[in-house]
C-alpha cells in the first residue's frame, strides 16, 4: 500500500522534485498530493520576462500542464492555497476547506516579492497606488503587460537579477526603462564590481538607463503613480513602478505550525524540518544558515530529497554546503554570464536543458 505525501507548493521547485520523485519509481511507493496557489500547473519562472517583453507567449512557458498531473496520478489542488497544517494530525487543511492526511510533507512554499518600506504606495482609498506592481508570478506579469500599454516611463526599483529581467521586459513594449538600485553595482550578490560594470555597459547598450546608490523612499502621484522620490530629494516622473527589490522566504505555515523558523525553515543536511515527518527546501528553506533563491541549489535539494524519499540512493546535503560556501551562489559560471547545470530528463523521456537563475 502506497503512503501519503503531501507537497506543498507548485513553482519551479515543488515540481521539479515531484519529477525526480516520479523518475525515481517514487510513484509506486507513494500517493502524491500537491497544493498550488495559481490556478495552473507548473511554468518556467525564468522566462517570465520574455512574457513581458511578449517575445514569448504564457503557453510557451509551461512545464507541467494540468493534464501531466492526472497522467502521473498527482491529486493537485490548483489555485488552493494551504491554509494550516496539524503536525500531531498529520494534515493540511486547504482554504477551500479540503483536508489531506500526509504519512510524509514537503514544503515548497518559496518565497514573495521583498517590498521595502516607501511613502505613498497607497492612493487616498487605502488600495494599492495604480502603476505599482511586483514581479514574480505570471498573473503580475500580465497586469504590468496590460498597464505598460498606456505608459511611456517607467522605473523599475531593483538591480538584481530578477528587476534587470523585469526591466528588459518592459523594453519589449517601447518604454523608457530605468533601473534604480540602492548598491554600487549591479547583481552585488552574483557579480563583483568589474563584471557588474561590463553588465552595465550592456544593459545600457540596450537602452535601459541606470541609477546607482539611489534609496527610493516615495512613490508620488494621488490615486496613480506619477514618479519616484529618492532619500537625497531628487525625483524622477514615471508613469509606471515595478518593485523588484529582493525576496522573502514564505515562512508563516511553518512558523504556525510550529515548526523551527529563522529566516527560512530549518532543515538539516536531510531536509527535514524540526518535525521529522516534515521536509522543506527550495527558497523557503534554511539549510546550515543559508537561504538560496538560484535554481542550481533548489534542484539539487530537490534530487537529494527525491533520493531519500524514493529510498534508492539516501543522500544528505553536505557536500551542497561545502560547494555553494566555497563558489558563493553554488552556481558554475557560463561564458555569458548565466550559470549552466546542464541537461536533464524528464519522466517520459524528452531531454529538456535550463539555466540557473533565480527561482
């Protein structure tokens, strides 16, 4: 008789070790079940800002449509969010009301757009200002698309990986793109300040206009964005904000739950949690003090957990730790900037190659 599991979360990296569970024989050993807050099945993140820029269609991006799912025999429970999880019960209550009971849980539950604190985010009635978005999930991908339609400006607040991309995006659709990031280079967490200068040179060639050591400290305009206000006084109008400024560990079901929680999930080298029939990993988990948001180091979790809970080839992750302190992100650098990790097969055998970038 198969056991119950029960993954929480359906991004990149909830799939991803779902897949190398199935390529494992891990579906003859148990009953998989999976919660997913977008109404969809599994996309690849990572293109989301050729969706911006439109030189990709949303169908383009998908990795695991609906229908993988019930061909692979996975109950997933689109667009419900999980609500709680009762350790001592051993289920997850969805917000729908459904309930799963788990013999094994693995959260995947990944992380938010970082939104510092600023002035006037909100217009008179308490709602969000019109023009201020985030970028991290499709949806916000196709409310910046729609909006940036009727804009000329816009900046976007950070110069990490993920608001260069959302950056680029936006060039797609004829506007005039500013980057403000509040460090002296760009990508300070990938790159040192001779390549974030050659990146920059770049990235300029292409028309985006950079601004450097600027902390923007208030979003203008009433009821619709109108330009930002940076902490020196000077300003700058746009039509258009997309904040990008990091991200945040998605803690708070764990930390509910009781589990042990410091900036993400803790987890050992076999990523379990401080409940043993509990596991995490990906961006919201916490492993010997680090948090990683590359794809790299959240897929090698996700083959090391798939090992022990397939029960073929039990493996921990020391040597991921050794790897990623010694190369600082755990990535191997490309001639182009970006990171390899190579090929890899999915279950029914089509050969698919992905670049490790943020999840």
């Amino acid at each position: 008789m198969r056991q119950r599991l029960v993954v929480i979360g359906n991004g990149m990296t909830g799939a991803r070790f779902v897949e190398e569970l199935l390529s494992r024989g891990g579906g003859e050993r148990w009953q998989i079940a999976m919660f997913g807050d977008e109404p969809y099945g599994n996309y690849n993140r990572i293109l989301l800002s050729g969706v911006l820029a439109q030189s990709h269609e949303p169908a383009d991006i998908f990795i695991n449509p609906l229908a993988w799912y019930e061909e692979n025999d996975i109950k997933l429970h689109a667009g419900v969010r999980a609500a709680r999880i009762d350790l001592g019960s051993r289920v997850v209550h969805g917000m729908d009301g459904v309930a799963e009971l788990y013999d094994k849980l693995v959260l995947a539950t990944g992380s938010r757009a970082l939104v510092p604190p600023m002035e006037g985010m909100k217009g008179k009635d308490g709602a969000p200002k019109e023009g201020l978005f985030v970028f991290r999930t499709l949806e916000d991908c196709n409310q910046i698309a729609a909006y940036a339609a009727r804009c000329k400006k816009a900046v976007v607040i950070g110069g990490g990986l993920l608001g260069l991309e959302a950056a680029r995006g936006l060039l797609g659709h004829g506007l005039e793109v500013h980057v403000v990031h509040l460090m002296g280079h760009l990508m300070e967490m990938q790159l040192d300040a001779r390549g974030a200068a050659l990146l920059q040179a770049k990235l300029e060639q292409m028309g985006l206009r950079m601004h450097l050591r600027k902390n923007t400290k208030e979003i203008l305009g009433e009821e619709h964005v109108t330009g930002v206000r940076f902490e020196d006084g000077g300003e700058l109008g746009c039509d258009l904000v997309v904040i990008s400024a990091g991200i945040r560990p998605n803690v708070e079901l764990a930390r509910e739950a009781g589990l042990l929680v410091e900036r993400g999930i803790v987890v050992g080298d076999d990523l379990a949690t401080s409940d043993p029939h509990v596991h995490a990993l990906g961006e919201c988990a916490q492993h010997r003090g680090r948090t990683y948001g590359l794809v790299g180091p959240c897929w090698e979790q996700a083959q090391v957990l798939a090992e022990r809970l397939s029960g073929r080839k039990p493996r921990d992750l020391h040597r991921l730790a050794h790897l990623h302190q010694a190369e600082g992100d755990g990535r191997r650098p490309h001639r182009d900037g970006r990171a390899r990790v190579g090929h890899r097969r999915r279950p029914g055998g089509r050969v698919r190659r992905q670049e490790a970038r943020r999840v």
